[in-house]
C-alpha cells in the first residue's frame, strides 16, 4: 500500500529534461574556484555522451549574487535573464543549461514572474530593446548541469572504470550528498525528486555504486548567506551553519561529501580548513578532513578521468584519502605542476590540515 | 506616514511574498539565519501584515532585515504559501529606495558588497573573478589559493580553460561590446542609479 502511495506521487517529482542540444551557461563561481569542472562538464557530455553543447563567448553573469545580496534591482536581472535567452535564441537552441545552482534559480524565478505577472514581462522586452535593441523567446526547457548527469547515469555507469566501492573492503562508499538550496527549495517542482526527495545526486551515487547517509541536518543550508559571507565580518554565518552540517554528519563516518552546487562545494571545502586551523577540529579520523568533490567530479573519477586534470588540486581538502579507498591510478608528483608539466612550487600546508 | 506599504507593495515578491500568515513560526523553525542572529521571520511577515507604517519604518532602519541568508528555504516549508525571504528582498528594495538602510551597521554594508561585487560586473562581466580576490579579505581560502594566484595562467591552461583568452571557454575575456550591453542594461534598469546612491549615502 505504502509502494502504491509512492508510484503514485513519484510522477509529480519527474522534470523534463531535454535530451540534446544544450546551450551552456557558465557559472561564475564555478569558472573561478573550480574551473576544472566546467571543462569536465562539456568533455562528459560533448565528448563521452556525443551530445550537441554550445558555449558561447557573449554570455556574462547572470547578476546572481548581486541580487540575492541587494545590490541591484529586481529589473536588472530580470533584463540580464532576458538577454541571456536571447543570446540562445541567436545561437538556434532552445534548451538552456545553467552550470550554477544560483543562477538556475534565478533563470526558473524570473520566468516563473514571467507567468504570473505579464506585466513584469513587458517591462523587461521594453528594457532589453532599449538597452540592447534585442528581443527574446523563453527556453522550451530549462535544466540544471546535474539534471543533465542525473539523466545520463546509466550510460556513464556503463562506460565506467571505477564504482563508488571502498577497493580494500568491497563495501559501497558512504557519501554525504548535498542539494544547493536554490536548486529545489524554491520551485521545489524544477527539481529532481522536488525539495523533499532529491533525486539528482543520490541517483547518481547509488547507481555507481555508493551508498547515500542520511544525517539530521541533511537539508541545512551550507551557509552561503550572500551577503553574509561576502562582508568579511559577517562570515561567522557562513561558518557556523557550515559547522552545524559538519557536527551532524560527522557520526556516520562519511568517505566524501558531493554537492551540485559551485558555492555549497567551496564552503563545505574551506570552512573544515578554518575549522581544524582555528580549533584544532578535523571531520576525519586521521586529520585529512572529509573531500568535497562536485558531481563532475565524481564523474570523472567514476569514467577513469585524472583528478589533477580535472583541476583536484585546487581543493584546500586533499582528495588522495578518497582515491586511495577507491582504487584510482594517479601520480602524486603530478598534482601541482603547470601546462607543460613544469615545477611551479606547491601549497604551502597547513599547520592543523593534513594534506 | 511615508507610504512604506504602498511602495512594498509595488514590488511583486511582495505580492508573492506574503499572503496569510498564521504566525505558525516554522519559517524561523527552518531558517539558518534566525539559528544564528537574534532573527525571525516570523516577526518580519507578522509585521508587514500589520501593516503598521511606524513599525515598518523601524524595521527598514534596523539591522534585522539585512540578516537574512537568502536560502529560501522558509518558502519551501511555509503552510500558508508565503516566503518571509521574499518579504526581505522588497523591504531592502525599499529600504534602499528610502534611504533608511544607511541608519543601519548591515545596511551601510551594501557599499563594500557594491564595491566587491557589483564593480566586478561591471569591469569583468562575472560576479566574481579571480585576480581580484586574495587570502587578505578572504584567508578561508587557504594557501592552496595563494599558490593558485602565483600561478594562475599555467594552471589554468593545464584545466584547458581560456583565462583572459578571446572566444570561448571558462574564465574567458568578455568582449567589450558583451560589456558594453551589460552596462547598458544596468543603466537603463536603474542599477547604475543604485550603484551611484550607495556610494553617495553609505561611504560617510
């Protein structure tokens, strides 16, 4: 009866994701702080998939942050939104891809006041003529990069080197998913399995092999805050829910943490090197921290990709721990040299982190 | 007394934002804001609700509205369908169109966000961007940052991006007349104008 109910209702919590012919938009949290994973992001679906992808050089923030922080008017993203489309629409696509979870909610809000208030719609095709001489038509669909991952998972499972299985135990993986907040919180029906059964990682964990933990503060913002953490003496915020995830997960031993969120993969990444530099705390057993990888790359490593060319060396959190319980071939000496294998110097290491 | 609910109600996440609160409290139940300031939502929709000019005034001259992480998360869980991050959004909207925000310590803090974040739009196209951001503002960043700014150009060709490269590709140089649209937008869009005021009414 309970299996009934769930059949039932799981339909609700379907998206529709187009299954070609992308327009790719950047995120720019993700090209600063990760920018290995944006050029994982197209090699996986432009290269293994054989997907049509489309980057295109005359698009710009999406104003994301600037909004969410107060800083420009609702109009101005809203105009942003609308040329960004239009660029799509010059492009000949019409399935927009946002790399970033912040800009994905952006995209999917300014559309969705679109509908319900034609009017904020007229204002901004007004706004765009006068400013850009553009007009726009909407995406037929609007996804996520992780829906896109989500959507092909078995064929990359089927192609796969690697599962997400500890080599020296034969036993799954346990991993801590985290859902950026603006990914499903607010339009809950955009996303995956919806805000309450959030499909998109744990359906690419489980089938590649991992086991997914469930933690009370699972669904906790990783902190972020916008304004509080971008106003140096306001970050306490940001690291003190970031903290309060860490406290909760802690228990259930978990082997990595993967998020579909650029910013929610940083935070959760530097704020556990704060936290064992400023009291001396690290959320493993042996002093490494827990890795935080973003879900290229884990599917990267799943398909046999080399993690410093997928740019893993850019974590403050080593990633060596996670490689090593998962078999991946790599060379140590590899991880901070420069385009043409030259010596560039490394890191210097933190005091409390080990590395 | 200055028509404050009138210019709220202007703004559509107003509209959005609050429909019938039943001061449940799960909002602040769920907000990562009110775990960790003297905060809550539940207080900002009951006090729009009111509707009462004075106390809304106070609200928008207080550090209370600038708190919020804008997460959204109250809008997922709330029974009645507001979201008190909405309600948020257009107080500081109004607070800012007003001039109230500069009574307060987080309001006058829209100045170093403009300049942090707003500016980079501006000169670079992206929100953020590398070559401005060092372990002097931002030392969570740790060492490996430093290490990735001293060698920022082979690092990233060895990622196959295009930093500062024509075309595309990740962290490329946004065309000036990309730029120049972008701009355009933002002045005909009243953000310049804001962008302006801040740096009038908040730096002093």
């Amino acid at each position: 009866m309970v299996k009934d109910v769930k059949e039932q209702q799981w339909p609700d919590y379907q998206k529709e994701i187009a299954p070609d012919n992308y327009y790719y938009a950047r995120s720019c949290i993700r090209q600063n702080f990760f920018p290995g994973s944006e050029e994982t992001f197209l090699k996986i679906v432009g290269k293994v998939l054989g997907k049509d992808i489309y980057d295109d050089p005359h698009q710009t923030t999406c104003t994301g942050i600037a909004y969410h922080s107060g800083i420009i008017p609702m109009e101005t993203t809203m105009t942003v939104v609308a040329r960004q489309f239009s660029l799509m629409n010059d492009a000949g696509y019409k399935n927009f891809l946002a790399s970033c979870v912040t800009s994905f909610g952006i995209y999917t809000e300014m559309v969705e006041t679109w509908e319900h208030f034609p009017e904020t719609l007229e204002k901004t095709t007004d706004y765009l003529v006068r400013a850009t001489g553009r007009s726009f038509k909407l995406p037929e669909n609007l996804v996520h990069t992780s829906d896109i991952i989500y959507k092909f998972r078995n064929e990359i499972a089927s192609m796969s080197k690697i599962r997400l299985v500890n080599k020296h135990s034969g036993k799954p993986l346990r991993v801590v998913e985290h859902i950026g907040c603006h990914y499903a919180k607010i339009f809950p029906k955009k996303g995956v399995g919806g805000a309450e059964f959030p499909k998109v990682l744990t359906g690419m964990i489980e089938t590649w092999g991992g086991e997914v933990i469930d933690y009370p503060e699972r669904r906790h913002c990783c902190g972020f805050g916008f304004r509080n953490y971008i106003v140096k003496e306001d970050r306490g915020y940001s690291l003190s829910n970031t903290k309060k995830k860490f406290d909760s997960m802690e228990p259930y031993k978990p082997d990595f943490i993967v998020t579909n969120c650029p910013g929610c993969t940083f935070f959760l990444d530097r704020w556990q090197y704060v936290l064992a530099e400023s009291e001396g705390k690290t959320y493993d057993a042996n002093g490494y921290g827990i890795p935080v990888l973003t879900y290229e790359e884990m599917a990267g490593l799943v398909l046999g990709f080399d993690p410093w060319e997928m740019g893993m060396q850019l974590h403050q959190v080593s990633v060596e721990t996670l490689l090593d319980k998962l078999g991946v071939v790599y060379d140590k000496k590899e991880k901070y040299l420069g385009h043409e294998k030259q010596n560039i110097g490394i890191p210097e290491m933190p005091v409390v982190l080990k590395t | 007394m200055f028509g404050l609910l009138e210019q709220l109600k202007k703004d559509v996440r107003f509209i959005e934002g609050l429909n019938s609160c039943i001061n449940c409290g799960i909002c602040t139940a769920i907000c990562p804001a009110a775990q960790f300031y003297e905060y809550d939502p539940r207080q900002i929709a009951d006090t729009l609700q009111r509707g009462n000019e004075d106390e809304i005034e106070r609200l928008m001259k207080s550090d209370t509205i600038w708190y919020c992480g804008e997460c959204l998360s109250c809008k997922t869980r709330c029974p009645r369908g507001n979201t008190p991050g909405y309600l948020i959004q257009a107080l500081r909207n109004v607070a800012q169109q007003s001039g109230f925000y500069v009574f307060s310590e987080r309001g006058r803090q829209q100045l170093e966000i403009k300049r942090r974040i707003g500016d980079n739009i501006l000169k670079y196209g992206y929100c953020v961007y590398v070559d401005e951001i060092d372990t002097d503002y931002h030392p969570e960043q740790g060492p490996v940052w430093d290490w990735y700014r001293q060698n920022t150009e082979t690092i990233l060709k060895r990622l196959n991006a295009n930093y500062r490269g024509d075309g595309a590709g990740t962290l490329r140089k946004i065309s000036e007349a990309d730029l120049n649209e972008l701009r355009s937008i933002f002045d005909k869009t009243g953000a310049l104008k804001q962008f302006e005021d801040i740096e009038k009414t908040a730096d002093g």
